[in-house]
C-alpha cells in the first residue's frame, strides 16, 4: 500500500466511477482498476462494489476510506510544513471544535490569527467531539477545543473552563425573571426533553446521571440543530439542557427561563487538547496561546 493508492482509491469513491477518476487523474482505466484492484488483494478485502451505476464503498472501504482520507491529510500537511521551512513561510495550522464551541469561538480566533500571523493559513474543523477526538489522534488537526477529552497518554490535556448545566424551559406565564428556581434531576426526570442525538456529550452525562439514579431520560425529540431546539422549548413541545453560553449565543435561547440543575450538579469540562506527540512549530505554539486565551475570555 502507497501514498498513490490511496489517493487513487479515495478519488473513485468521491467521483463514483472509475471512467470519471481515471480522467480526473489522467490515467488509463485498466491501470487505475489493477492499482485499486492490487490494494484489495493487500488488504485481503472487496473495498468497492460495482454496478451500473459507478462504484460504492464496502464497509471495509469506508473504513479505508476514513483512514486514508487521514493519511493523505497528514502526508500533505507534511510537505507543506517541510516547504514553508525551506522557503522561510509561516505555515498552516488545523484546529477543530464542536460547533457549539466553533459559534462562541471561531470567528474572534480566525480575526486574532489573521492579525498576529497574517501569513499562516488556519483551517477549523467543526464535528461531534468523537470526530474531533479522532481527527486530532490522527494527525488531521493539529489542536482542538473539546469536552471532557478521555485521558489518554496520547493525548495532551489543558483545562480551561467548566460549564454548568441549566434547564431551558418555557416562560411560566405572568412571569419576567428569566432566571428560575433550581430544579433536581428527580423532577427533570418527569419533563419531556427535546436532546441532541447520540454521541452527544450533554447526553451521556444526563443517561449516566438518570442510570446512577434509577431514572429515565424521557426523550421527546431528537435534534441536533440547536436553533430548531430552542424553538421547540419556546414553542412548548419539550425543555432542554445546555450550558448558560447557549443563552449568549443562540437567539431563541433568550427568551425561556433558565434553571441550574442540583442534587447533583452537572458540569462539562471544556479543554484544549494537542497530541502528546507531536512536532512542535513556532506557528502552533502561537495557535495555541491565541486558542487559549480567547477559550478563556469567550466560554466564561
């Protein structure tokens, strides 16, 4: 298996078609089939299925294809990073978060980055923490702003704040104090949440909570939009929970009270995170102060 194997397999799946692939990469068909046909043989795995359609990938080759499309990233990163040193450049630098961190975050980092290194090119990945998690592991990012980071002897972890959770309920009518009485995770247990679906951090803190407790989650909805959310909760259908930075950031948040949930309370821990190995620039040494520091001034 090579570096030209993979990046040919990895274009057939994005074009479907090995005619399409074999004229974007301006070789012959029959090659491009023995080179694809080569790696299955290697890996003793049908990587695509073929119909009349064009081609799809296998299980087998979907898993390839995560792999490779972090391989060629990393390979790629590489050579520039080994440019940019030759020629005197500033580089790039991959960060990724949640998009319920990227909102609070990116756009302020993204004009601090431009302003203090205005050469480097910055690349933000925003996915589920269990992407972030795995493209961070993989050498896709070179740093990423997550919660609760397993502890891992791969990964280098870095506190920096931690969130309270609240529930986001509907005005009570004839009231105007958005900040409610607290409520216990007995009483959240009877209301019907509206909750992003599985993996979610927000979740399994409230499964495992309602398991240790002998309770349910009583799911009303399943969304991961969090705008369309909140607009449920106002529109009574269901409450949620989420941390008070939602009432900052997200619009239909504002409107609906908030009450701090007790006995017990629940947290996520947000932190910035880096392989513990790694190679170690002056670029991503900046990155990473700048990540911090706006991490603690914007998520407070």
């Amino acid at each position: 298996m090579d570096i030209r194997q993979l990046s040919y397999f990895v274009r057939v799946v994005e074009l479907g078609s090995f005619s399409r692939a074999a004229a974007y990469l301006h070789i012959a068909q029959p090659a491009l089939s023995r080179q694809i046909a080569s790696l299955e043989t290697e890996l003793k795995e049908r990587l695509l299925i073929r119909n009349g359609r064009g081609v799809t990938p296998t299980e087998a080759g979907e898993r390839l294809l995560g792999h490779a499309h972090s391989i060629l990233d990393l390979f790629n990163r590489t050579h520039e990073d080994m440019e940019n040193a030759r020629l005197g450049r500033t580089g790039s630098v991959a960060i990724g978060m949640p998009n319920s961190l990227s909102n609070a975050i990116s756009s302020a980092l993204i004009r601090r980055l431009r302003a203090e290194l205005p050469d480097a090119k910055v690349h933000i990945l925003n996915g589920r923490s269990t992407q972030v998690q795995e493209w961070i592991l993989s050498g896709r990012l070179d740093m990423a702003v997550m919660f609760d980071a397993p502890n891992s002897p791969m990964l280098e972890i870095t506190d920096l704040v931690e969130e309270r959770l609240h529930l986001f309920e509907p005005m009570p009518k004839g009231e105007t104090e958005i900040d409610g009485p607290t409520i216990t995770l007995s009483d959240l247990a009877e209301m019907p949440l509206i909750i992003t679906s599985r993996p979610n951090r927000i979740r399994e803190i409230l499964e495992n909570e309602f398991a240790r407790s002998g309770y349910k989650l009583q799911v009303a909805s399943e969304l991961d939009s969090l705008d369309a959310t909140f607009d449920m909760v106002h529109d009574q259908i269901g409450v949620t929970v989420a941390s008070l930075r939602s009432r900052r950031m997200i619009g239909p948040a504002r409107s609906l009270r908030v009450r701090r949930i007790v006995e017990p309370e629940l947290a996520l821990k947000v932190q910035l995170v880096q392989r513990s190995r790694r190679l170690n620039n002056r670029l991503h040494e900046a990155a990473f102060r700048i990540l911090k520091d706006l991490s603690l001034k914007l998520l407070k």
